[in-house]
C-alpha cells in the first residue's frame, strides 16, 4: 500500500512538472521579443518566474512553486535560442539585392477632400520618368510622400493649397528584397531594425510590400545603414 502511494506521488510530481513547462513554454511563446530576450540571455530567470507566476497558476488551477518555473524557463531557453535562430537565418540568407536610392525629399501632407486629386496629377507627371523614386503611405489624419528632390518645384505647385506638416530633404533609401518565407516568419523587421538601432542609425520612414523591405535614412547614415544591412548576410548565429 505504501509503495503504491509512492508511486502515486511520483507520477503526479512529473505530470506536474511537464503541465509547469508546457504552460511556462506557451506563455513565453506568445511573446516574441521576450523569447528573443531570453535566448540571449538578457532577463533574470527568476525575475521573469516572479511576472509570470500569477498567469501559470491560473493556467493550472493550482499554486506552483516559484523555483519550478525558473526550472522550466532554463529547460526553454537553449531550446527558444536554436529556434528563433533557425527561423530568422532561413530567411537572411535568402535576402537578395539591396538597392540605395539618394537625393530623396520627404513630405507629409494633412489629408483633405482634395489630396487624393493632387496625388493622381503628381502620377500623372511622373508615370513618363522612370529615374523617379515615389512612394506614399497613407494614415488617418495625415499622407507622407517621399519623391526624389527633382521634382521639388512640381511638388510644391501642385500641393500648395495643401496644409505641409513637415518637409525633410537629403534622404536615401536603402531597399532589401526578401525571399517568400518572409512572410511566414515573424520577427524579421525586428530583427532588421534591431541592427540598424544598435549602431544608432536613425530610420525616418520604413516602407514594405511583400517582398521588399525599404528604410528611409539621412544621406549622412546610409553608408553606415548599408554596411549593416549589408553584413547580415555574413553574421554568425
């Protein structure tokens, strides 16, 4: 009878433990800057055992142990470090040309009724100049246009009814073409981004389609930018 409650707890003890890691490993999961921070080891275990203690009790319905999440956490972290790795190297190594464009202008516009037939007579002008670079996002309550600075006297024409909220000048693009997977992978631009920031590159606009990826820099950070960008073809993981 003794050795048959023995047994019994000995069970239990392990059923809990995997519940704690699989419950420990979705909550981490479900984050993805924090997987990256805890693959690089740049959290406190214990720390983050602590934040996240409430959520894994609630999830079994029970009181757990502080050190037996710190416990699954070390378990994750080798396990989190390969993965994210994998993921994001498929895709950097499939990275194809990266193009710079310079003598860029950047120009936000307040939206207005009248905006839109500006933009449709500014495509008109430049649809026959190839050498152009154009690209325009539009949000709620303002559009940005960035064109190259030779046409800055046909901008300032056709838009000079319109309210001009901010104007930058001496810009380059630096445009990264992305292979298929990017779209599948999460944490690419961050990752991206992440190198850009780190040698303290500002980034005044970031533009995406699909398959391309295009940061808009100061004509004084661009070489620093592409040397970045550059690089990450060749960077150990």
């Amino acid at each position: 009878m003794v050795f048959i409650v023995y047994l019994h707890k000995i069970f239990n003890n392990k059923t809990i433990m995997v519940t704690i890691s699989e419950s420990v490993s979705d909550i981490v999961r479900r984050k993805p800057f924090l997987e990256e921070a805890l693959a690089s080891g740049l959290i406190n275990l214990s720390s983050l055992a602590r934040e996240i203690h409430t959520e894994v009790c609630q999830r079994l319905d029970k009181d757990v142990k502080h050190g037996a999440i710190v416990m699954s956490l070390k378990r994750l972290k080798p396990t989190i470090n390969f993965q994210i790795n994998l993921r994001i190297k498929k895709v950097v190594e499939l990275m194809g040309d990266i193009t710079v464009r310079s003598n860029l202008a950047d120009y936000t516009y307040r939206n207005s009724m009248s905006l839109t037939s500006c933009q449709t007579r500014l495509l008109e002008i430049i649809s026959t100049r190839k050498e152009i670079f154009y690209a325009f996002s539009q949000g709620i309550y303002e559009t940005t246009l960035i064109l190259s600075d030779v046409i800055d006297d046909e901008i300032n024409k056709i838009f000079k009814d319109e309210y001009l909220t901010y104007k930058f000048s001496n810009l380059s693009s630096i445009t990264i073409k992305l292979p298929e997977e990017n779209a599948q992978v999460f944490g690419v631009y961050y990752h991206i981004l992440k190198k850009l920031a780190y040698e303290g590159i500002n980034i005044l606009e970031i533009i995406s389609t699909t398959h391309e990826f295009t940061v808009i820099v100061n004509d004084a950070d661009v070489d620093a930018a592409f040397s970045v960008l550059k690089r990450l073809k060749h960077e150990e993981f």
